[in-house]
C-alpha cells in the first residue's frame, strides 16, 4: 500500500489566503499576472516592451496593484532589476537586428562599378566617303 504524505503547511496558507479574495482582486491579480506575462515570456517584443514600460513608469501601475490587493511598491520595488534586465536585452537584440539589416543594405547598395568610356581617339576615323585603296 502506498504512503500517505501530509501537505505542507504553506499550502493551507495559500489557500486559505485565496479564499479571502473577492472576486475584483482576483481579476486584478489576473491583470497583473498577465502583464508579467507579456512583460517577461511574449516573444513580440513590443508588447513586452509595453508591459515593462507600465510596470516601470506606468502611472496606473500602482492602483492596479492597490485594487489587486498587494502593496505596488513593494512589487515594483521586487521587480525592477528583472525588468531593467528584460528591456535591455531586448533592446540589445533589437539593436543587434538594425545592425545587420543596416550591414546587408550597405552591401545590397554598394555602388555599381562606373561605367568608363573607351578612348578610341587613336583609331582613324573614316567617314561614309572613304574608300580604301
């Protein structure tokens, strides 16, 4: 027969301190939790670059927090060396890609090898007149 294994007690924690939730922190938590989301697993970078922005500057950021039940500081606080770490990789990709889309542009548009005219001022000339004899 198997073993029975109690749980842990952070797991009642969790629970217990779920169910006093109303159901408006739980949606804000869910605004929260999907602008980490974006923030830190999209591969669009605009919008995890959008969703960092808010998390750092956004004015709203902390009244969302507030609504969600949780202290916007202390996230914000928490958070921010992730994000500046997230938004400067992304932006180093991000430059990485313009330097060598501007490096094929250089060389697509390299300039074509002028076009010289052949000196030919040393043939004779000849004219519908001449005949040779």
């Amino acid at each position: 027969m198997g073993k029975h294994r109690t749980p842990f007690l952070n797991n009642d924690v969790i629970s217990l301190s779920e169910k006093n939730k109303t159901p408006e922190q739980k949606l804000w938590i869910a605004v929260l939790a999907k602008a980490f989301e974006d923030a830190f697993k999209t591969t669009d970078t605009r919008a995890a670059l959008e969703a960092l922005s808010w998390i750092k500057n956004g004015s709203d950021f902390n009244y969302v927090c507030h609504l969600a039940g949780r202290d916007g500081n202390y996230v914000k606080a928490k958070m921010l060396n992730k994000v500046i770490e997230r938004e400067a990789s992304i932006l180093m990709y991000n430059k990485a890609i313009k330097v060598g889309v501007a490096k094929i542009v250089k060389l697509k548009s390299k300039k074509p090898m002028p076009i010289v005219k052949k000196d030919y001022s040393f043939l004779p000339k000849y004219t519908h007149d001449y005949v040779e004899r």
